[in-house]
C-alpha cells in the first residue's frame, strides 16, 4: 500500500498515519510550532513590557492629555460708579446662540437651519463669518446674542438634530447710563489683533496673556481700556475631562474666576449730566477738577456716542456713521484735541509778570488800541484801546496791548518757562489713553517741529501773539483746566484723576488713589490774589458779568475766544462753513474764589466769543455743583454777550490756527491728532 | 457504587453533555468566554451596553460547539466536498449579487439577514483541504500539494478582492496550516517563502487596495497620520501603554470610555482589556490563550487519524494566529486588519465559526478510532 517517492521533493515522506511509525515527524512539526508559538507570545510579551512598563509615563500622560482639557473661565468685569455710588458700567446675563465649528459639519447648513427657528439676521451671519476668520482653535463663535426665553425654548427642543450648536450664558457690559460721560468711561469692544498686541506690551512679564485666554471683550477707549487689568479680574479655570469628541464628560476640578475691581470714580454723574445738558447740541469740551484733590469732576466731550453699540460688535452702518460724522462723536476733545487758549491765557500770563518781576499790579500802560512791533501793527479788539490799563484792568476788560507788550518784555524763554510748571504743553498723567500733550510754543519747541532750517529759527514777533494765548499755543481743555486748579489751590497742583478708589472684589479693600501732588509751585500769595481779585472782578463788572448775574457766590473767571482759521480737510457743506469759521469760546473759572471747591474749563466750538457761549455753561455747572440748584434744559446762549476778549487781527504774524482733525486723521478714535500747524 | 435513580439520572445527564466534550478545552474556553464578556460590558456598559446580546452570542456558540462535536469525524468528513463548493457558490454570489457596505463587497442579503460567505470558508476551506489530503493520503506527490494550493487559493483569492484582507489572511493561514501539517516539504515551504517575499513589491502595487496601503505605512510611523488611520493605532497604543503594571481597574479605562478607542468591542477588544487589566492582565490572558492552542496541539498530537491530526493542528495554529495578528495590531506592531480576538471580540458570526472549530476538535478528541476512506 504504502509508496515512497524518494525524488518527491515537494512532500515529505511521512504521509502514511495509519500506523503511528510517521507519528515523531508531525511531532516534530508541532514541537516547531510551539516554539513558534511561544516566540511569538514573547514578542508580544516583550512588546506589552514596553508599552507598558517602560514606556508607561510617557503614554500615561499622553492618556491624560487626551481625556483633560483646560477650560478658561472668564471672570466677570468689574463695575464702575460715580463718586456717589451711581453705577455707569455694569454686566448682565443673557443667552448667546453660540456653534463649536469643530463639531458642527456643514456650519451654512446649519446656520440656515437655525433661521427657520429663530431670527438670524445677514448681520448675524456676516459676523458670524468674521468670527469665523478670527476664531482660535475649540472655540465655540456666537451667531445670535440676547436670546429670547421662547427662543432658547425652541433651540433647547431642536438641539439634538443640530449639533454643534450651543446655548450659552454669557456676561454683557451694559452702560446704564448711555451716553452719558462717555468719552470718560469709554466702552469694551471685541478683542482684536492690534489689543493682544497692546496687552503684551503694558504686561512685559507676560502674566496676563494667560489670562486672556478666554476672554473675548477689551476695554476700547477710556477707563476701561486705562484700568482694562483691574476690571478684567483673574480668570480661573476648569479642568474637563472630555471624550474623544471633545465633549465634556465631567468636571474634575474647579478653580473659580475672580471678578474684576469695582472702579469708584471722581466723577459726579449729575453734574457730568448738567454739564451735557448745558451743551445741547453744540460741540466742545468740558473738564471740572476738584483742585485740592485732583479729582475730576465732570469730563464733558460733545457730541457722544453710545458706548452700548460697541458690546456686542458694532454694526457697520453704525460705526461708519460714527466715523464719518463730521462733528467727530468718538473724538475726546477734553483730552485729545488742543486748542489756542484765547484770553483764557491773559491770567497765566500775568501772574507770570508778577512772579518773574516784569509787572507790578499797579504798573500801567496806555493802550492806544494797538502795539506796534517791527513795522506791524497788533490791534487790540477796541478800537481806540482801552485807555490806561493796569494788571487788574488788562484781565477784567481783556486788554490784548498790555499783553502783546508783556510778551514781548517778557520774551519767549520766560512766558515757556513759567507755563511749563503749571502743565501747559505736557501730558497731565490724567487715567485715560491717548491724551494729546499741546504744544507750549518756545524757540526749541519750533526747531523740533519744523525741519526746514528757515522755518525753525523763532519770530520775536512771534511772541507777541502769545501773550494772548493766540500764536503756536495749543492745549488741551484738560490742561487749561489743571493750570486754572493749580493757580485755585494756590500753586499746588494733583494729578488729575477719574477714579477715586479701587476696590478689590475679593476683600473688599479699597485702594485709594490718593491726591498725588504733582509739584507745590514757589508762587507768591500775594501774587495769586491780585490774579484771583481781577479773575472775580470779571464776572461782576467784566466780561462774564452778564452771565453771573446774581450769583450767590463768588467765582473767579475769564473768558476767552480762539480763532479758527483754516479747515484742512473738512467736508462740511457750503453754508456750514460759515458756522465752522466762527471762533471757539472758552472760559476758566474756579469757585467759590476764596476757597475754590472747583475748577473748570469750557470749550465751545465755534461758540463765538467765551462770554456768549461758555459762560452760560460755566454758571450752570457751578450753581448745580455749589448751590445743588439744577437748571432744566441746555445753557442759554448770550447773544447780548460783549466780545471784548476777541482777539484783534494779528498783521501779517503766523496765524494761530486749529486745525479741526482731518477725517482720515480722526479715522481711529483712539490716535492722537495733532492739532498744531504752523 | 451509588444506584439510586436520581444518581443514575445525573450521571447520564453528565455523560450525555460531556461525552463529547474535551473538558480541559471547555474549561479553557469557559474562561475566556468570562473574560471577554467582562471586557465587552466595559467597552459598551455606559452607552448601547452589547453585554446581553454577546451573552446569547456565546450561548447560541456553545450549543452550535456541543452540536459539532457530537458528529463522528467520519461525517465530518462528508461535509468537507459539498460544504466547500458551497462556499465557493455563495462567494460567487456575492462577487455578483453582494452588498456593497464601506467600499468593500461582503454580504449577501438573503431577505432574513446579511450574511458573510467568507466567515464559512474559514472552517470550509480547511475541511476540504483536510479531507483532500486524508483521501490521497497513500499517494501524496507534489501534484497533490499544487493542488491543494489552488483549492486554497480560489476562495483566498476571491476574499481577498472583496476586499476583506482579515479574512482572507485567516482563511490562508487555516488552509496553508493543512498542507504544511499534510507534510509539505521544508524545501517547498522556505522556497515559497521565499516567492512570497520577493513577490510583495508586485503584491504592494497590484493586489493592495490603497487603503490597505495606507493602514502598512502608517503602522511604520503612525503620526505621519494621526487623525485618520494613523488615529487608531496611536490611541490603542495609548490605552495599552497608559494600563502600566496593573492597568486602571476593570470599567476605568479612560481610553475606553471617552471613546478614544475606535471598534473598543469588536476588533480592539484588547486594548480594552489591556488599559484595565494592565501587563499582569496580559500575561494571564497570554498564558490561556497559550493553554487553549497548546491544548488543541495536544489533541493534534494524540490523534491516530491523518485527518484529525492535520485538521486539530491547523485549527489550533488558526486561533494562535488571531490571537497574534489582533494583538499586535493593538498594540502597533502589525497593521490594522479586521482580525477578532478568539472567544473575546463582540461579533455573533465570528464567535460562531470559534466555536465551530472548537466544536470539530472535540469531535475529533473524542471519537476515537481510524478513520478510512
């Protein structure tokens, strides 16, 4: 039976099985295979071995990595009020409809899903997309924001066919108040490139970077982009444990956010509302500072805008209204925009006098109605002048000769070096971005400026329209304000400052921004009262006296009148010209004279001259901050008012110019703009 | 010698259930049955639990194993011809008629259920080679093996273009495990060996789908793809890795049950498994799987009949390479091919022909005399 090929090469010879004779050779095979076996259970061994002993850190962590994620909590931020505790910036809770792209698939058809449900306006999705662009990894971008509660009723019952699609509870700033102090508040926005930019700059140690990282809104403008640290508060976090999908499974700890400081400011929110209100619809600035504390009282810039816009994303309709508006909304006049002091500049000037020695208060001159220099004549407004003029009588009546020859005696190097110390031309350090410095013209300061060699040598003949705060004199409604409270508190001058304390949300301690002394000038008393008595005088028998008629106490003013030369690059129709070339009023007053409670300074474009225009502001402000009396309606304008303090032609002298900001210039509310020109 | 009836009763009852069981086996199997029941409820307990449903799985396999291993091997044998031209038939069916599920063309739809003719040539294909070997068995030449080859490989092939390279490979292995045991030549089988390895450049371009392709380059460096197929690989080996010594306890697999675990119940049941139970759990489970082949050796060993004997080895050699091929593709050693673990993998139709097989070497072990033909 059994046949043996022995040329057989592909068989081996153990084919017959019916005796166990060819039994050893399987054996063989299957002793072959267990070692077979067992090696390869050991290479599986030796495998699980690495995996999981050696190797057993490094994929331990990588399991923890995969199943935890940090989740930022961004804290709430903080709220601001006004000296007596009225809230101006505050947060609510509402629902936003909010979609994880990373979850949702085809996010248009889900968007378009959702306006069968609920109102998604091409507003909505076109932000939506914009986000979108922005969006950083596993962040979850708002469609829709406030929800209504049937709207989040009927997003809840269809959120399992929509995935991805998340109901959240977010804080939104919201400003009580509106418009209201707006250029002191200012308002949060969404963050943006240019914002980490600036956050990395003001943090060089690089602590707040992380905690950002949640947040979405930056204050913009204001104190809320000044004290954007303190409001924001300390983000805290979440550690999730999520599954493959990213969805959180369970929360494995907690370190909860602290809120953001509560900001109690300076500010009177009801005097800031008078003050608006005196305005109406005219255009201009004001600034009203506690001279013995610095604090600022109210911080006007007309028009306003209402910062509730920016919260949840600015429509564009909206801002390009803002921008293009050609009275400037955004546009913080008390800070940014500098000015030619006018008249308003005749007190600083000589109180200068008094204290370098160049005047005595009885020293007069005779005014023939013009000073004559190098050829050209400098006409004071009244013709025929105003006859024998001591110091008294050059505020009182506003005398531009006795100041065009105080000038002049006096030289440009000393009226620079005295203006200097009273913050004419510098920054004053207030709590807000973006102040503009002004400029205090002086030889120097002309050699930097212009860069032509013929341009940079100073005029004598310059200085002589300085001396009525007319010529390359530029300063901020701010500035004039802190020179008139530091000459109200007698030489000493604070940093001027919105916010009062700081309040820790935690502890509920109080940091207090306590009245910092900027520098006690070395003026005399007696000096200061000469200048104070003639400040008085004007508002009984002077220039203010039509618009404090009657008034139960005694403030000390001047009023004064900028013109305006030249509009490069405005767009205002042809008959608005005519109002735009009008001169600025301005005024200084401080009050009660003899133990100022406050000092302020108004700016009324293209107001006419100050008597007219700021003073019936100045009266308003003062009879509500000192006699709680309130006046309804705007401050009435003086038409009767005489324009004594309107500064005369000046020859052929470099014209004192404000240029209103060109448009593309004021493009951004948050660039300084540069106001002088030669 | 008790006789009282109740006695009597029980004692029938025994020989009735287990005279045709091979009791170290159905031990062995019992054990991994629990085991991998535990580790299917921990895949799927927090979310469409398969626990029950793998529960009548397993009963439903231990009824068809007892089944099988009442019949004589001699009808077995009977079996072996029609059974595989019956494979044959329904995969033909299938390359004309299948349903088309994920680009690959498995199943037939015959108005109850979808079926997978493949899975039948897992135990038919072995058979008819057994059978084809045990019938020329006095007169064995290298034209017998050819043949066998092609017996082998026209249901490998026709598997193997559906495509279902899982099956196909185990179909392979089972029915080259006959021919080598039947007693292929060394010289034959490192010579083939050698043709294989030289003709994979021609295999990795013609016969590779490109997914295939796609599954062998990431196994050489799995991050080249992390969240597709690489995406698989990567967070089993994680799950395995990050079980350490004594893994993370049984149901507190985070890989498992945050989902990072692609297939947890079915294909990478292991990693289940090995993320809980960490290396120790490993070893014990090595060393059943080590007593389930060795056990089946043995029955091979002491098998008198050329059929059984070559059946029972390439059967045991079958589980070893599941065994194998499954976990080193959990643990990223070899590619991802749809391999089940034995006894442990969620599946109704897979544990069926497990138990099918187990069920054939108890017929084998336990009817004892030579078979003719």
């Amino acid at each position: 039976m059994r046949t043996y090929h022995a040329s057989d090469s592909l068989s081996s010879s153990f084919r017959d099985f019916h005796g166990d004779d060819k039994g050893p050779r399987f054996r063989f095979r299957l002793i072959v295979t267990v070692v077979l076996v067992l090696a390869a259970f050991g290479v599986l061994f030796a495998r699980f071995f690495w995996l999981q002993i050696l190797r057993h850190d490094y994929y331990s962590t990588r399991a923890e990595d995969n199943r935890i994620t940090l989740v930022p909590i961004v804290p709430s931020r903080g709220t601001i009020a006004d000296r007596n505790g009225i809230v101006l910036a505050r947060n609510y809770s509402a629902f936003t409809l909010e979609i994880d792209p990373e979850r949702a698939g085809n996010i248009d058809e889900t968007i378009d899903e959702l306006a069968e449900l609920i109102e998604i306006t091409d507003q909505d999705r076109r932000r939506f997309k914009k986000l979108q662009g922005e969006a950083k990894n596993f962040e979850s971008l708002q469609l829709r924001s406030r929800l209504r509660d049937e709207e989040v009723a009927i997003i809840a019952v269809n959120r399992y066919r929509l995935p991805g699609v998340e109901i959240r509870a977010r804080l939104f700033r919201e400003y009580p108040l509106g418009s209201l102090a707006v250029h002191a508040l200012g308002y949060i926005g969404r963050e943006r490139e240019a914002d980490r930019a600036w956050i990395e700059e003001r943090d060089p140690g690089g602590e707040q970077i992380g905690n950002y990282r949640g947040t979405r809104h930056i204050g913009q403008n204001g104190l809320e982009r000044h004290y954007e640290f303190q409001l924001h508060g300390k983000a805290g976090h979440e550690e999730l444990e999520v599954d493959r999908f990213g969805r959180a499974v369970r929360r494995l700890s907690i370190v909860p956010p602290v809120q953001g400081a509560t900001l109690t400011l300076t500010l009177d929110v009801r005097l800031q509302e008078v003050a608006e209100r005196a305005f109406a619809d005219r255009r201009g600035a004001l600034v009203a500072i506690d001279p013995s504390t610095g604090g600022i009282l109210a911080l006007v810039s007309m028009p306003t805008y209402d910062p509730n816009l920016f919260v949840d994303g600015i429509r564009s309709e909206e801002w390009d209204a803002l921008n293009n508006d050609p009275d400037l909304p955004m546009y913080n006049r008390a800070i940014q925009s500098a000015y030619p002091p006018g008249s308003t500049f005749k007190p600083f000037m000589a109180l200068a006098a008094l204290e370098t020695g160049k005047r005595t208060p009885q020293q007069a001159i005779s005014d023939p109605g013009y000073f004559e220099f190098g050829g050209n004549r400098f006409r004071d407004d009244k013709a025929g002048g105003h006859g024998s003029v001591d110091m008294h009588k050059s505020i009182v009546q506003s005398c531009d000769t006795y100041y065009y020859q105080l000038a002049n005696d006096m030289g440009i190097d000393a009226i620079a070096n005295f203006m200097r110390p009273l913050g004419f031309g510098q920054k004053t350090g207030i709590d807000l971005e973006n102040e503009n410095e002004g400029v205090l013209p002086s030889p120097e300061w002309k050699k930097k400026r212009f860069r032509k060699p013929e341009q940079q040598k100073w005029f004598a003949g310059e200085t002589i329209s300085i001396g009525i705060g007319q010529g390359y004199n530029s300063y901020t409604p701010l500035q004039l304000a802190l020179a008139t409270a530091t000459i109200a508190n007698n030489g000493v001058m604070f940093r001027p400052h919105l916010v009062r304390y700081i309040t820790d949300s935690r502890t509920g301690a109080r940091t207090m921004i306590e009245p910092q002394p900027v520098r006690a000038l070395p003026l005399k008393p007696g000096n200061i009262e000469v200048i104070r008595r003639a400040m008085v005088e004007v508002n009984k028998t002077g220039t203010g006296a039509r618009a404090f008629a009657g008034v139960p106490y005694t403030v000390a003013g001047k009023t004064g009148t900028a013109q305006v030369y030249s509009l490069r690059g405005s767009a205002y129709s042809a008959n608005r010209v005519k109002e735009h070339l009008r001169d600025h009023a301005l005024y200084i007053a401080f009050a009660p004279a003899e133990d100022p409670k406050i000092a302020l300074a108004v700016l009324v474009e293209n107001g006419g001259f100050g008597a007219q225009s700021a003073a019936p502001i100045v009266r308003m402000v003062l009879d509500h901050y000192l006699l709680g009396q309130t006046a309804s309606g705007p401050a009435p304008e003086d038409p009767g008012a005489v324009d004594s303090d309107a500064p005369a032609e000046t020859g052929e002298e470099n014209a004192p110019a404000l240029e209103l900001p060109a448009e593309d210039e004021a493009s951004s509310p948050v660039e300084p703009v540069e106001t002088a020109s030669p | 010698m008790n006789h009282s009836p109740i006695a009597l009763l029980a004692a029938r009852c025994w020989r009735f259930v287990f005279q045709r069981l091979d009791l170290p086996l159905f031990l062995i199997v019992c054990l991994l049955a629990g085991i991998g029941m535990m580790s299917v409820y921990s895949a799927t307990y927090d979310h469409n639990n398969r626990l029950f449903s793998q529960m009548g799985n397993m009963a439903f396999g231990f009824a068809v194993m007892w089944i099988v291993a009442q019949i004589p091997p001699q009808k077995l044998l009977r079996f072996a011809v029609p059974l595989y031209l019956f494979g044959l038939i329904l995969l033909l069916c299938v390359w004309i008629f299948g349903i088309k599920v994920k680009g690959a063309t498995r199943w037939l739809d015959i108005g109850i259920a979808r079926v997978q003719p493949s899975e039948l040539m897992k135990i038919a294909a072995p058979l008819m080679l057994a059978w084809f070997f045990h019938h020329f068995q006095e007169r064995l030449s290298a034209r017998h093996f050819l043949i066998a080859f092609i017996l082998l490989a026209i249901p490998f092939l026709m598997i193997a273009r559906q495509p279902d390279l899982g099956t196909a490979i185990l179909v392979g292995a089972a029915g080259f495990y006959v021919i080598f045991f039947a007693g292929l030549s060394w010289r034959a089988l490192f010579g083939m060996i050698a043709l294989v390895a030289a003709s994979m450049p021609l295999v990795w371009t013609y016969l590779l789908k490109d997914f295939q392709r796609r599954r062998l380059l990431t196994l050489l460096d799995p991050t080249s793809d992390p969240l597709n197929s690489g995406f698989h690989i990567i967070q089993s080996t994680i799950a395995v890795g990050s079980g350490g010594m004594h893994g993370k306890g049984w149901l507190a697999g985070t890989q498992t049950h945050l989902e990072f675990i692609p297939e947890k119940h079915t294909d990478f049941i292991f990693a289940v498994f090995s993320e809980e139970w960490g290396l120790v759990g490993n070893s014990v489970l090595l060393i059943v799987y080590f007593l389930l082949i060795g056990r089946c050796l043995m029955i091979a060993a002491e098998t008198p009949s050329f059929f059984g004997r070559i059946l029972a080895a390439s059967i045991a050699l079958t589980f070893f390479t599941c065994v194998f091929v499954n976990m080193g593709m959990v643990t990223g050693i070899l590619p991802v091919v749809g391999i089940p673990l034995p006894f442990m993998s969620y599946g109704g139709t897979a544990l069926l022909v497990f138990f099918c097989a187990l069920g054939i070497l108890m017929s084998i072990r336990t009817h004892p005399g030579r078979l003719h033909n």
